[in-house]
C-alpha cells in the first residue's frame, strides 16, 4: 500500500472504558479522496473509534497519522487543525444564528476596527456554497431551515476550516430521497476536489452508492476492510449481525387481514393545515397498513392527527364503526389509538427517568389505589413488559438514556402497548437502529397485527415498508396518491416510483 | 454570485412578495417596539391633561428607568448565555452603601472603587459557583441576593449612609453632562457598548453561542465555562454602577436600594425579546423594555392609581408582554 495516499492512518487502536474494552487493536486508514464507509452494529466502536479521531476521545494505545505524520489529537481543536471535520448526526449549529454566523463561529472575520465584519462573512460563505454548487442563503437563520440545510452549513464549516476528511455519521438519517440524493451528488464534488469522507450508516443501498472501501467492525475489533466492489450485501449484514439472516427483510404474507369484518379505523375526507388533504382510508383487525412518500408528503401530520395532537378541518374518522372526535390524544388513547413517534428521544421517551418509570407512564391510570399508586403492581407489570419486548436492560431502575437506540425503541413500543390499544401507528420505527434489533422490531410489529391488532407503519425505507405492510398508501402533497396491496408491488423499484409519482 | 440565484430555502415556487416576508418576519423579537409605541399613545390621550408629554415628565422616565436600564443591559448578556441573575437588586445596594462609607473615610477614587469592588466580587463569586462547580445559576445568585442585602444591612447597622461628596453626587446621577441628565448618558453609555460587544464582537458572538446550544459551541472551540463565567462577571458590575447611581442620585447608601430590581430587570430583558432559553439577544430591546416599564409606572403614577395597584397592573402587563413574544 502506498503510505503517502493516506490522508488518515489510524494504527493498532485500543481504548477501553472503565476497564471495559471498547476498541482491540483496531486499524483503520483513509485514502486522498475516497469515500471510506465504516460499518458495524450498535456497540461496535463505531463512534468510539470516529471520537477518537476527532479529539474527543484519546487512545489508551495505537497513533494516530495524518498525512503521514505522526499527531497527537488531544482535542477538538487538535482535530480541526490536523484537516478533520465533522458532520454531526445530532446536529451541532446554533440555532438562533445565521447561516454564515454559524459557519464563522469563533473564527469571525474581523474588520479594521476588530469587530465582527458579518458582511465578509456572509460573502465568504456564498463563496463556499458556490463551491459546493448548492443554494443555501448564509444570512437566513439556522432555526428556520430544514435539516438538509443544517447539514450544508455543518459541512460549509467544516470545508472553511479546510477539513480535508469529513466524517459523516447516518447523513442521511433524517432527509428525504432527493435531498439525499442531492447530498450524493455533493459528496461525489467533494471527493473529485481530493476531499476524502468517513461514511458511517446503516444503509446498505448508500454505502454500495457512494463508497469505495468499507471497513466493518465487530465488538471492537476489526472485521475486514475491502474495496466495496469485493464485498457483497449479504457479507456486510453477516459482519454486522454476526449471523446469516437470510430473508428477514423479506414480505411474509399473512393470513390474518379480517377481510370479512367491519374495518377498525375509517377515515373520510380528512383535511388538517397543509400537509392533510382529502384522505381517506380503512383499516382493518390484523392489518399492517405502510404509509410512504417522501418528506413533508404528509405522513407525520396525518398521524399526529389520528392521534389528536393537531385538529382536524374537515372529514371524519370512524374507530369500530363509530364516529370519533379526536381532539386530544387523551381522546385518542381513550378510543384505542397509539402512536410511536419519530422522534423517540424527543418525544417518546422521558431520558433521565428509570425504564420502569418511562414504562408505565401511559398507565398511571391502572395503577392507582386510592389516591396513590400501587408500586407493586407496576413492578410487576413493567417486568412483564421488558420480558415481553426483550428490552435488554440491566435493571428496570437504570435511566432509559443508557440503552442502545434499538432497546429505547423497544421500550418506547412497549410502553403504548402496555395501554393495549387497537391501532398502532408506528413513526419510522427503526430509525437509527442497528440491523439485528431492526428486525426485531419489524418481527414485534408482525405479531401484534397477528393479535388482531391494527397497524399504520410510516417508514422512509421501502425495504422496512416492503417487508411488513399488507398494503401501501402513498401520500404525495397531503394526499394519497395510490393505495396498492403488497402483492402487486414487485420490488423497491416500484414502490420508489410510485412514491416519485411517476 | 447574484442575488436571484441564492435560494433562500423557504422560499418556494411562490414569488417571494412582501405578504410572505411579512409573515416570516419574526416579530415576537420586535413586539417590544409595537408595545412601547402602543402604550406611549395610550398614556399620550389618556394622560394629556396631567402633564404626560411635558419634557420635563419624559426626561423623568429616562432618569427613573437609568439603573434598571444598567442593570438590564448586563442581564441580557446573562439570560442570552440562558443563565439567570438573580442577585444584581441586592448588589446594587451593597454596592451603594460600600461606595458610601468608602467615600466618607477615604474620599472619591476609593469610593468608586469599592463600589466597582462589589461587582467584581459578588460577579466572580457568583461566575466561578455556576462555571466551575456547575450550580444552576438560578441556586447561586438566588443565595448570593440574600447574602449582599445581608451584608449591606450588616455592615451598616440597617442606618443609611449620606453622601457628602458632591463630586461624587454630580458624577453619577444628580448632575448634568452639559445639557444632559448625567442618568441619562450613563445609560446610553452602557447600552451602546452593551449592543455593539454583543452583536459586533467574538466575545459576544460566543455568549450567543453558548446560550443557543452549548454543546455546538463547545464543539466549535468555544470555553463555554469562560463565557458563563465572564457574563456573571459583567452582570456583577453592570449591578454595581446601577448601586453607585442610586447612591449618587439619591446622595447615600442604603441597602434597600435597587430591593427587588432584579425582577425588573429581568422583565425588561425578557420584554426586549431576549431568548429566555438563551441564544439571542437584544441590548437595543432590552433598553426599550426598560424604558416601556418605566413609562408604565410613570403613567399609572400620574393617572393616580397608588403603588398597590401600580404593582398589580405592571405585574398583569408583564406577563401579557411575555406571552405575547413568547417561543412558539
């Protein structure tokens, strides 16, 4: 291997935590210009590894190269100065600043007088985005853009530190399919300019898109590094999961759908705000019913109106046959209905409290004698859950903020299914969860729909969508634009076209 | 790169017509200027007969609401960093009674000192608490408000302390700078080096920064625990001059003055359209606010309504101001 090619050369890495080993000798190099994608499940090392290139974390052993020399990263600002920049999965930018205010942070161009010159920097930053050959207006304020603009800016200010490596973790966790389409097409810019990009996700069809080597970790070791065109899918997954999961991606027909039956969930004519424009549906006991279309078509909205968080306009909603008002979600759990929501760490769970405590939070209700609440009763229910739902957890005292993403999510989906309700609306259910818990999930959503249970699933990936829904809605603009049962859907391919509306 | 190429992202196919940029305007940042503008007239009808509008009763508001306005500028740099100040009233009176005694002992320079003393103690007590052993500021200058009334009532045997020096007395607030109310510059002073640190300068930026989202700014190379520190440190000796003129103006020290200014303050910061959750401020806004609080007082005072009532229908305006520029 050509040494002087490296931009990054990470060499026998090991850290441990507390005495727990995180990463064992672990080497990893990035070469002038490529697309490097890093892979492995939650707990892999992943991040541990990314942090300790970026300064915040420093090696127990192992050096560091950059550029062929040796460095010692001993901060985020050591990390800067070496070319590393960062693009965050939770974001970084402050929102109440401007675009150009933000890419500028702590190195303001100054003028004569030694103030801040915000026009410079603002003409700067049109110069940056120029270059990246995207439109972003660097004096609009970060808080009213969307997040595929956030993520301009971050890497805007990454590229007017002169980062010559970006890492990249999940980019594309929360854009649509073209704005992750338009940031592909600026990763290929990038690296045509010699810019060389670590590129972590969970997605199988990006890593194959952009990348040009993987390196895939396991338990804190590393696994394999190899050119992406010598490495096959199913590879990947086994080196993530550690075992075959043939076919778990894979539609299961079911033979549960009460066609026969009155329909659970009616709507007729819905209209809410912008994004919910004459839709109307039916849901039947059994059914899992997949919700597609691309950001801001209208699913999220549609959902947080059959949950009674925003109003509806006009239209109606029948639950068993019987007109429903659902102005509340008080109103909307009362009638049977639970959502999961997109945001689990936002909006579903509570971070700092027990498992236990996030656990029966829906259920304070059942809980009560007298006045007060029966803790044994709510020990006893709660285990049963985490039982149930194999949230691993050490104990059900431990904050939920400690668990991986795919236990919170479980505990999340155990918590509303502890209110044992009729329909489930499930908001991208697996965002951000690593491929073995992913298919735990979809396995969890299967079962309940066999308990006669019916299921709405929103999800921006055709092959999550694909392998649980009986049916497909695709929403375009607030409205839905094609209703197609799963057995007239051939491949992604058509699901993706149907989505484009083409 | 020409200016019909930059797509600012909210705009859509739409054109982008003046209706549309009426509404992205963020105006809760600005009701402030709508509200000063509204009471101004109603007091203007309402009050035309008791002398409202004479210049003597407006340059009267300015000179009235000149320590709050002090105290304010250096609260926004503190709520802006999404800290709170809760001591600046009580520091203001120690720091009238330790100018006081210092002055009649020593003379002008230690008095001024000693005043510029209490700020520079009580802000770095107070910084250093909140900064380095991470105390919710709230607890801190919470303590801290006790400790210095305390301190001041102490140190004094409850007894107000007069001020002879007339040096002293011209400097800070009895006097005129030429034609103009010495308050009055006093407060123009800090507010214009308030605006222009905070909008114009790295320090400022950075205080912006660590109230909008620490953990960016930290990652971004910022000393959050410095910023935090040194805007206690300016809030503290913004409270200081405030104490020095009240002292000047009402020639002596007392540690009842500035009793409960904090909270004036703070609903002048807040009114302005300084962020509560930290991340924007406005030193502009923040005078404005001041001044909108001492209008209301100034009015309900000449309408006749006495200091019981003053106090339920400035607290009822308040809090009306706040939910209207409230975050979404």
């Amino acid at each position: 291997m050509n040494t002087s090619d490296n931009v990054v050369e990470m060499h026998s890495i090991s850290k441990g935590f507390n005495g727990v080993s995180v990463l064992k000798d672990v080497s990893f190099d990035v070469r002038k210009g490529e697309v490097h994608a890093l892979a492995g499940g939650n707990g892999a090392g992943k991040s541990t590894l990314m942090k300790i290139l970026q300064g915040v974390y420093q090696a127990d052993e192992g050096e560091i190269l950059i550029g062929g020399q040796p460095v010692a990263i001993k901060s985020i600002q050591d990390a800067k100065a070496a070319g590393i920049g960062m693009v965050f999965q939770e974001f970084s930018l402050v929102p109440s600043l401007t675009v150009a205010q933000n890419i500028f942070l702590a190195s303001e161009p100054l003028s004569a007088g030694g103030l801040i010159d915000d026009r410079a920097a603002v003409r700067r930053a049109k110069e940056i985005f120029a270059d990246m050959e995207v439109n972003v207006d660097p004096r609009a304020e970060v808080s009213r853009l969307g997040t595929a603009y956030w993520q301009l800016t971050e890497i805007a200010k990454a590229l007017s530190q002169d980062a010559q490596v970006l890492i990249m973790d999940e980019p594309t966790a929360s854009l649509a399919r073209h704005e992750s389409e338009a940031l592909f097409e600026l990763i290929d810019r990038l690296k045509q300019r010699g810019i060389s990009i670590i590129y972590i996700s969970h997605r199988m069809d990006e890593v194959y898109r952009l990348a040009d080597r993987i390196t895939i970790l396991r338990d804190g070791r590393r696994l394999l590094t190899d050119a992406l065109t010598d490495v096959t899918p199913g590879q990947i997954v086994e080196g993530i999961v550690g075992k075959k999961i043939e076919g778990q991606m894979a539609y299961r027909a079911r033979d549960h759908v009460a066609h026969d039956g009155p329909p659970l969930l009616e709507v007729h004519g819905l209209n809410a705000g912008r994004r919910v424009r004459d839709v109307s549906f039916a849901l039947r006991p059994g059914e899992i019913l997949g919700l597609a279309g691309l950001m801001g078509s209208g699913r999220t909205e549609l959902a947080r109106v059959l949950f009674g968080i925003d109003r509806l306009d006009s239209g109606e909603v029948l639950i068993r046959g019987k007109k429903t008002n659902l102005a509340s979600p008080q109103q909307a759990i009362d009638a049977g209905v639970a959502l999961i929501p997109e945001d689990r760490r936002a909006q579903g769970l509570i971070l700092d409290h027990s498992v236990r405590d996030n656990l029966l939070l829906p259920l304070l209700g059942q809980l009560r004698r007298g006045p007060l609440l029966d803790s044994a009763k709510g020990k006893e229910l709660s285990s049963s859950l985490i039982k149930k739902f194999a949230v691993k957890v050490a104990h059900p005292h431990r904050p939920v903020r400690l668990l991986s993403g795919g236990n919170q999510q479980k505990v999340v989906i155990a918590k509303w299914l502890g209110t044992d309700p009729d329909i489930l609306i499930l908001d991208e259910p697996t965002a951000g969860v690593d491929i073995g818990t992913k298919s735990e999930i979809l396995d969890m959503i299967r079962e309940l729909a066999n308990a006669g249970k019916a299921v709405i699933v929103i999800s921006s990936e055709y092959p999550e969508l694909l392998a649980v829904s009986d049916r497909v809605l695709v929403l375009k603009d607030g409205t839905v634009i094609r209703d197609i049962p799963r057995s007239d859907i051939a491949d992604e391919e058509y699901l993706q076209l149907a989505v484009q509306g083409v | 790169m020409s200016k019909s190429n930059t797509i600012s992202p909210r705009e859509t196919a739409a054109s982008r017509n003046f209706g549309t940029m009426l509404k992205e305007l963020d105006w809760r940042r600005y009701v402030i200027y709508l509200g000063f503008v509204v009471v101004f007239l109603f007091f203007a009808i309402l009050l035309r007969d008791q002398g409202f509008l004479s210049p003597n009763n407006l340059l009267n508001i300015f000179r009235q609401t000149a320590t709050i306005t002090v105290m304010a500028v250096g609260m926004t740099y503190v709520i802006a960093c999404a800290e709170i100040d809760l001591s600046v009233g009580s520091v203001a009176g120690l720091s009238s009674v330790c100018t006081a005694m210092a002055l009649s002992q020593w003379g002008l320079v230690p008095g001024i000192l000693a005043g510029l003393a209490v700020g520079l103690v009580v802000g770095s007590v107070n910084g250093a608490l909140v900064s380095l052993l991470g105390i919710p500021s709230f607890l801190v200058t919470l303590g801290m408000l006790g400790i210095a009334v305390g301190v001041a009532q102490w140190i004094t045997a409850s007894a107000p302390q007069p001020i002879l020096n007339d040096t002293f007395n011209m400097l800070f607030g009895s006097g005129n700078f030429g034609p103009v109310p010495g308050l009055i510059v006093w407060s123009a002073i800090f507010v214009a080096i308030g605006a222009v640190v905070l909008n114009r300068t790295r320090f400022g930026r950075q205080v912006l920064a660590t109230g909008g989202n620490r953990n960016a700014a930290e990652f971004t190379g910022i000393n959050t625990k410095r910023i935090k520190f040194q805007v206690l440190l300016i809030s503290g000796m913004a409270a200081s001059v405030a104490g020095m003129l009240y002292a000047g103006r009402l020639q002596s020290g007392r540690f009842q003055w500035g009793a409960g200014d904090e909270l004036s303050a703070i609903a002048a910061v807040i009114l302005g359209g300084t962020s509560l959750f930290g991340g924007f401020g406005s030193v502009i806004g923040t005078l404005f606010g001041a001044l909108l609080i001492g209008l209301i007082n100034n009015g309900l005072i000449l309408a006749g309504l006495d200091s019981s009532q003053q106090q339920v229908v400035r607290g009822a305006i308040i809090i009306l101001a706040v939910a209207l520029a409230r975050k979404k």
